[in-house]
C-alpha cells in the first residue's frame, strides 16, 4: 500500500520539530497541518493538542518529527526517535530532510514493512479557503473521491489551530500558514463591524412593512392587480431578497453564504444603474419630454388600427370576405378604438405628473424600471389584447362548431365516454338545422379567420418585447455576480478537483506532487449558484402553441414559475 | 425433417401422409397429394338474378336522379324569372299537406295512439323548420357572394353527385346523413345564385343578390323533395308496391319533360341516362355473373352462422 502525505508547502523550511496533523481513516494517508518547534514540554503538547481537538472537532494527533538539520543541530535524529515513545500513536512518520537538497526522506516504521511514500505538497492557505465541488456525472473513483474531500475538510475545520504561531509568545510554538505574514484587510473588518446593527435595522423595517402591507394587497382586486403587474411581483421579490441578507444570523454553509453575497452584490449593482438611470433621466427633464411623446405615441398606435381595420373591411389581399360579417366586425373593433383614444385624451393631463412619480421608483433599482417599462407597455396596448381575445373567441367557437357539425354532416358523433368518434342516427330536425348551420359557417370562416389571425400576429409582437423585458429582469436578478467575481479573481476559492505536477522524482527519494487547484469551470459556476428566481418560461412547446393557435384557444406564452428558495 | 430428400420428391407410399403440422413426417414441408384442393368450391352461393326484379329495384336509383333534375328544372325556371317564389312556394305547401294526407292514409292500423302523438310532432318539426329557414334566409342569401359562379356550380354538382351515391336505396325512411346534408349543403348553394328582386339588390353590384323568398322558397322545395319524398316513397314500397312502381315510372317521365320544356338537349340525355340505369344495367350484371369466378374453402375466415340471441335472455 503506497502512503501518501499531504504537506504543506509553507512547512518546507520549517525548524526541525514535531508534525501535527490528521491520520485519514481508511486510506493509508496522512495530512500534515503544522509543525510544533523546539523547545516544547510534551506534557504542555499533549494538553495544546487536545484544547484543539475539542475547539475544532478535527482528529488531531501528533504524526511524527520532522527533522531539517541547519549548523549546530547535529544529533537530532536520535532524540526524535525517541520522542516515538512519548506520544501515543498507531505509525510514527520520521521526516527528514537536508539543506541544499529538494527531496525529503521518510522512515516510517509500521512492522517493519518499509511502504512506498508519496509526498503531496499542497498550498495551506489556499486548501483552506477552498470549496470542492463534487462532479455530479462520471464514474466516481471510490477511493480518491472521498480522500480529497476529507483532506479539504480536514485543513478547513482545522482554523483554531492556526490562531497560534511562532512569533506568539506562548508556551507552544507552530509554523503553518500564517508564518508567511499575517493577512487581513481594514476594509473587510470595518465592513464586518458595521454589518450587524445595518442587519438589524433592515430587518426591524422589513418586519413593520410585512406587517402593514398584507392588509392592504390581500383586498380581493388589489390582489389580481398586484399578480398581473411586474413592478409588484418585483417588489415582493426584492423584499424576500433583503430579509435572506438582512437576517442577522451568520451564513453556516458555503451555499447559503455564497447565496447572501450574490444576492447583496446583485442588489448593489441594480440599485446602482438604477441610481445612474435615475440621474441620467431627470437631468434635462428628460421625463417631460417622455410623457410628451406618450398620448402622441397612443394616437399614432390607434391610427394605425383604423387602419388596417379599414383594410379588412375591404378585399384584404384579394379573399373573399362575407361583406356583411366584414362590416359587422370592423364596425365594431373601430368604435373599440374609438372609445380608447377618448380615454386616452381624458388621461393625457395627468401623465406627466404620474410618468414623473412613478419614475422616481426606478431609484430601487434597474429591474423596477424595466418591470415598469413592461407594464406601461401593457396598458397602452390594452386594447390590442381586448381585440385579441374577442378575435380568438369567435374564432375558437367557429372552428369547434364546424368540427362537431361536420361529424354530423358524415352522420358520426363524439362519444365522450370513450373518447372517439361514433356513428349516429340523426333525427330529421336535427340533420337540417345541422346542415344549415354547417354551411353558414364554412362560408364565414374565411372572414372570421383573417380578423384572428391579424390581431394575434398583434399581440405576438407586443408579447415577444414584454418577453424579452421579463428575460432581462431577470438575468439581472438571477446571475450571480460574487461568485463571477471570485471565479475570475480567486480562483482557488471554487474548486472542481485537483491536479498534480511531478516536483521531484529521484531514485531512491519518494515521489514529490504539486497538488494545484483545478478551478470550477464558468459554466458550473453559473448553474450551481444562480438565484432561483419566478423565471418566466415558455409554458409550452413550439408544437402545442401552434396547435392552440390553430385552434383558436388563448394563449399566454410566458408563465411565471414560482419556486421554493432552499 | 426431409432434408436429404429433394424438393417436391416423394417417398414411397409406406406411411400415408396426413395433412398435421404437429407430427414428423418423412415428407418435405411443402408435400401435397393428389386430394390437393378436393375441398376447392366455386361460385358458391351465388344468386340468379331475374331481369325484371332487377330493373325494379334499378328503378328506384331512376327515380332519385330524376328527382334531382326535377329539383334542378324548379331552380331553372326559378332562375329564369319563369316562375315566381310565391307561386312556387303555395305550390309547394299544397304538395307538403296533399302527401302527408297520404303518408297517414297509408299508415299501418292499430296505432291510434300513437297518431296523435306523431301528429303532434310532426307538427312541431314543421315549425321548427319553416321558423328555422325563414330565420336564416338573410344569411343566407349572401354567403356565397364573394365567391365566383364557377366554383359554386361545381360545389353543387359535387354534392349532389354525393348525394346520389350516398343515398340509402335499400332503406329510405331514416334518412341517411351524408345523402341529405349533401343535397341541402347543394340546394343552399344553387339557392344564393338565384338572381333577386330589383328591390333587393344594390345599385353598382355586379352580381345582384337574391331576396330571402327565393331562398326560403327553394331550400323548403329541398326540404320536400330530398327530406319529405323518401319517407312516403317507403311507406309506398311497404304497403303498395305496385303503386311505387308507377310512382317511379311518373316521376321519371315528369324529369324528363320538365327539363324538356327548358332543355331539349338536357332531356335527351336524362332519357339516355335513365333508361341505360334501368334497362341496360340490369342486363350487365345479369350477363356478367357468368364470368364470375369466386373460390372458397377451408382457408376461408370463419364466420360465425349461429343465432346467438339465445344469450341474450
């Protein structure tokens, strides 16, 4: 069996001492987590070691010595052979290594046998900040797959051990990763000071308005209206945002942690375009001239209508058209129209102060002015999806009762109980008014056709850009940004797997490895820590739309999905 | 099993061959003896046709497509201005009451009751059909006014040829749907083509649309003629089947001679038509059955000749 051990590399240099580390059970491996200097009192050892066993719930036991002979330390090799008898352990790692050569030698004495060693170098402090991710597909190779999560786990929960170190001024003194040079930022302590009381208050503000708002929206009309507007399924979203990052709890798992960060760096940065957009479109009263060119934009839209409502009432395109039906329908939609440019002028003094107020709430962010984007467009076009509606309607009706008069026409009829088609004896009564009613409508089909398909095409390109609106909302809403940021600039900080570089192989020494960081690749980045969102989504296939369209039964092709944030 | 022997050689005539599959023999599979085909029969069941019952039943197909050209010389003369609505229309009521007197002349003793149950009825259906078109008779009068005449002629004689084919010959009073909605589906359309009053139509149209009368006058002819007849022609063939006979023979001749008073040449042909489908086809299948060459036997599906309705109960 092959012993690997894993060492760190700030450890290279170390004075001669003790190992602390971590026997892994089961794999013949051991890690190695600092070094424990002369002069030390085995006694005072013992009771440090398992202080610390206790503060990090880590297995730690002394593995063995270590031993880098510098000038007057001659005759070491044999006081730690002895020290083998003061410790208390299973197999006893005897690490040695000379000045001016790469390669360290190991006797470990374990019956006798002498096993072939591996050494393992690896970066302490960059294991230690390391998440691994486990690879969800591929055949997982039993041994190393929980080897190196273990070791991962082993020099993350190990952090009480690295508060002490060798320029303290304690009984014991350890060389580990902080012995390269203390680090930490003023920023991030700052920050990290002044984010309890911020949690605090946020959170007592979201309590009081959870607290008033349910009275207000749970109003039977207030209720649909907020569920069809985006700005208020926006802004319900936003709020169950801020109490995930305001709770004032501590993040315990990496995802949850991974989660607050995203969501308070995309809520930043929303907040931030929002901000930008705010000032931009304030400037040069920009918002006037905008609500100027609304009613104009509302009129041009009508006019437009008529028409093409006048083209239909005509020969569109050389069909023949029922001239009676024709004019019936077009009569009809044109006074539509009519009575919504009246209602329109009734409103126009108004939208400015209104575009003017509303646009102020773009300040809480970019997402809110979009939302708001999606449902001015909706109102404006209120009246293309009335036609819409009324259009599919009549369609839908013509196109079933064609379908069941023509099985009558045939002599068959629907069985509902089995689900198929049925031969029928008809009465007399029933065939003729069958029949006269089966003519009537294929004869009007053309007309009722050419009006569903015109106001659909309509309101397929008024829902297309609403779609495209509700996609960029949510992106910005769902991408996680701090975890972009630390896949690109700390990479080690989300690990797929490791990889390993030959440092130094000699006959006679054991195998040396680098083991590097293999970082998380983008796209898993973006699949694992995305924010589960209401993302909107085609409900249906391309096949079933086409079919209800076809069929005349009404469509709403984005759905929003509500799901469960774990 | 019969491998060494070659195909179609037969062994000596130690052990019989017996037609199984289940047991070895020293035969090859495909092995017949001389009782091959003995259980062949020919022809088995075939009928003799007698010439005249033949042409009595051809004489019913007669009678229907001379139905159809009476339907369509009443839409001529419509269409001519040679008849007016109104006339057409009373003449058509008087038919209605002078053949449901005979339907229930002819009707079958011993059901009293059910008289006037049925008379009821049947007065219920009368208005619902006279309401019914009357009602549509504005819809439909223009439907088919943006569509060229061509198209509608050639709607119309599809459907009636559909009609023709689809009718029910063998059992006329219920009847048959696709037969019936064809001919209505035609007489709606030939009905739109009529041309209307001066009151009516439009100053600068170019094809005048016809007035609701027309088109209420004609689909109530349609009604009678492809709806109404039938059932009196079954209650005829049921209780005087000499009566029908010569029903059918009149009906012939007045399709003749009314399409003769508009179209000569027309007439020529509908004589030419209906004698080769009531004397002449008759004739064929009768000379053609000689030449029929059916085979039967044991291969044949199973069919199942006993009365089960003894389960039934």
């Amino acid at each position: 069996m092959v012993l690997k051990i894993f060492f760190p590399q700030c450890c290279n240099k170390a004075d001669s001492g003790l190992l602390v580390g971590r026997w892994i059970p089961g794999q013949n491996s051991a890690v190695v987590l600092a070094v424990i200097h002369y002069p030390f009192i085995p006694g005072q050892v013992k009771q440090y070691i398992h202080q610390m066993r206790g503060q990090s719930g880590v297995d730690l036991t002394v593995l063995g010595s270590w031993s880098m002979p510098k000038e007057g330390q001659e005759g070491m090799e044999s006081f730690l052979r002895d020290l083998s008898t003061i410790f208390p352990q299973g197999q006893w790692l005897q690490l040695s290594r000379e000045m001016g050569k790469i390669g360290f030698r190991c006797e470990g004495e374990k019956g006798g046998e002498k096993d072939k060693v591996i050494f393992i170098h690896y970066e302490q402090r960059k294991v230690m900040l390391s998440q691994l991710h486990p690879i969800e597909n591929g055949v997982p190779d039993p041994q190393t797959e929980s080897q190196l999560p273990q070791v991962f786990g082993t020099v993350c929960q190990s952090e009480p051990l690295f508060f002490l170190d060798k320029y303290d001024d304690s009984p014991v003194k350890l060389t580990h990763w902080q012995s390269e040079g203390r680090e930490g930022s003023i920023i991030v302590e700052l920050m990290k000071q002044a984010s309890t009381p911020v949690c605090l208050l946020t959170t007592w503000i979201l309590t009081l308005s959870s607290v008033c708002l349910p009275r207000i929206l749970n109003v039977r009309p207030m209720r649909f209206i907020s569920s069809k507007l985006s700005t208020c399924v926006q802004l319900s979203y936003r709020t169950e945002h801020l109490q995930t990052v305001s709770s004032p709890t501590r993040a315990t798992t990496h995802n949850h942690f991974m989660r607050k960060a995203n969501i308070f760096v995309s809520f930043f940065v929303d907040v931030s375009l929002g901000l930008l957009l705010v000032s931009w479109m304030y400037r040069e009263n920009r918002i006037g001239k905008l609500a100027n060119t609304l009613v104009p934009a509302a009129d041009h839209i009508a006019k437009e209508l008529e028409e093409l409502l006048q083209w239909l009432m005509g020969a569109p395109a050389g069909l023949k058209m029922n001239r009676a039906l024709d004019q019936v329908l077009g009569r009809f939609f044109l006074y539509h129209i009519h009575l919504w440019i009246s209602y329109i002028h009734l409103m126009s003094p108004f939208v400015e102060m209104i575009l003017w107020y509303v646009g102020l709430s773009a300040c809480l962010g970019l997402t809110f002015a979009l939302s708001l984007l999606s449902d001015i467009t909706a109102l404006l076009t209120f009246h293309i999806y009335c036609f819409y509606v009324y259009g599919a309607r009549l369609y839908c009706m013509t196109v079933y009762g064609l379908s069941s008069l023509w099985r009558l026409f045939r002599g068959k009829k629907w069985n509902v109980l089995r689900q198929r088609v049925d031969s029928c004896s008809y009465d007399l009564d029933q065939l003729f008014i069958g029949t006269l009613l089966f003519t009537i409508l294929l004869f009007l089909l053309p007309t009722t056709a050419l009006y569903y398909l015109v106001f659909t095409l309509l309101r397929l390109v008024v829902v297309m850009f609403q779609g495209v609106v509700h996609l960029s909302v949510d992106f910005i809403n769902s991408f996680p940004l701090f975890s972009m940021g630390l896949r690109l600039f700390r990479s080690y900080r989300l690990a797929e797997g490791v990889k390993f570089r030959v440092l130094c192989e000699e006959p006679g020494t054991p195998l040396h490895l680098m083991m590097d960081i293999n970082p998380l690749k983008v796209s898993r980045v973006v699949q694992t820590y995305r924010t589960p969102t209401y993302s909107c989504y085609p409900k249906d296939s391309w096949l079933a739309l086409c079919k209800k369209l076809f069929l005349g039964e009404l469509i709403y092709p984005w759905r929003y999905k509500t799901t469960k944030i774990d | 099993m019969g491998a060494d022997s070659g195909s179609g050689a037969a062994p000596g005539p130690a052990v019989p061959w017996r037609k199984v599959l289940w047991e070895r023999q020293p035969f090859p599979d495909n092995y017949v003896d001389r009782r091959f085909l003995e259980e062949l029969r020919r022809n088995e069941g075939l009928r003799q046709y007698r010439y005249w019952a033949v042409v009595q039943e051809a004489g019913l197909v007669a009678q229907q497509i001379s139905c159809v050209a009476l339907f369509l010389t009443l839409w001529l003369y419509m269409e001519q201005g040679l008849l007016s609505p109104s006339t057409l229309l009373w003449t058509g009521l008087l038919c209605a009451l002078l053949g449901y007197g005979l339907y229930q002349a002819l009707a079958p003793r011993g059901d009293s009751d059910n008289h006037h149950r049925t008379r009821w009825s049947d007065l219920q259906s009368a208005s619902i059909f006279l309401s019914f078109t009357f009602g549509f008779s504005p819809i439909l009068r223009t439907l088919t006014e943006s569509i060229c005449t061509d198209t509608v002629y050639a709607m119309t004689a599809l459907m009636l040829l559909a009609h023709l084919v689809a009718f029910p010959y063998a059992q006329l009073s219920p009847p048959g749907s696709l037969s019936l909605n064809a001919a209505l589906f035609a007489s709606v359309c030939l009905a739109s083509r009529l041309p209307g009053d001066l009151h009516t139509s439009g100053g600068l149209d170019s094809s005048s649309s016809p007035s609701s009368l027309h088109t209420f006058t004609m689909l109530c002819w349609a009604l009678l003629v492809f709806a109404l007849w039938p059932c009196l022609l079954q209650r005829l063939r049921d209780r005087a089947p000499w009566v029908f006979g010569c029903v059918c023979a009149l009906v012939g001749v007045c399709g003749v001679g009314g399409l003769g008073s508009l179209w000569p040449g027309g007439a020529v042909l509908l004589a030419a038509l209906l004698g080769t489908v009531t004397l002449l086809c008759p004739l064929l299948l009768i000379r053609l059955q000689s030449d029929k060459d059916n085979i039967q036997g044991p291969w044949d599906e199973a069919e199942i000749r006993e009365d089960l309705t003894r389960f039934l109960h």
